[in-house]
C-alpha cells in the first residue's frame, strides 16, 4: 500500500461529504423548479398534456436531477472510498 498519510484520506472524505451534499441540493433544488414551473404555466393544450403527464420538451427541468444524482454517486463512492481507506491505514 502506498504512503498515504491520515490527512489525505480526510481530504479524500470531505470531497465525498461535499459531493453528497451538493447532490441533495440540486435533487432539491429541481423539486423546486418543478413545481414552480407547473405552477406558473398558462394552460394551453400543449401545457395541459404536460401538466397531466408531467411529460415535456424542456429538458432543463431534468437537468438539476442528473445533475443531483451523479453527485450522489461520486459522493457516495468516496466516502466509501475513503472510509476503507481510513480503516485499512496502518
């Protein structure tokens, strides 16, 4: 095993506390553009069938729950990562 010292793994674990953090955030955040944007719509046919199926063309929308969810991901891994690491170091 390399010579990795305490502090690096530390590092290693507030990247993934921070990359969690974010995740939930954007997760959260598009919750709220979701709503506010259907709340805010004028009602079209167009916009009556969106509103319904909570199927639409603007892909921005799902952009902060990607985003939100590959957040999770890395943060998530790192913190394993880091965890392991933590616990394994001699």
């Amino acid at each position: 095993m390399s010579n990795m010292s305490l502090a690096s793994y530390q590092i290693i674990l507030v990247m993934g506390g921070c990359f969690l953090l974010l995740g939930i955030i954007f997760i959260l955040w598009n919750k709220r553009e979701k709503e506010r944007y259907y709340n805010s719509i004028l009602l079209t046919q167009r916009d009556i069938k969106e509103t319904i199926t909570h199927e639409h063309e603007r892909f921005w929308l799902h952009a902060w729950q990607i985003g939100g969810r590959i957040s999770l991901i890395i943060g998530i891994t790192l913190l394993i990562i880091g965890g392991i690491l933590w616990f394994i170091a001699p």
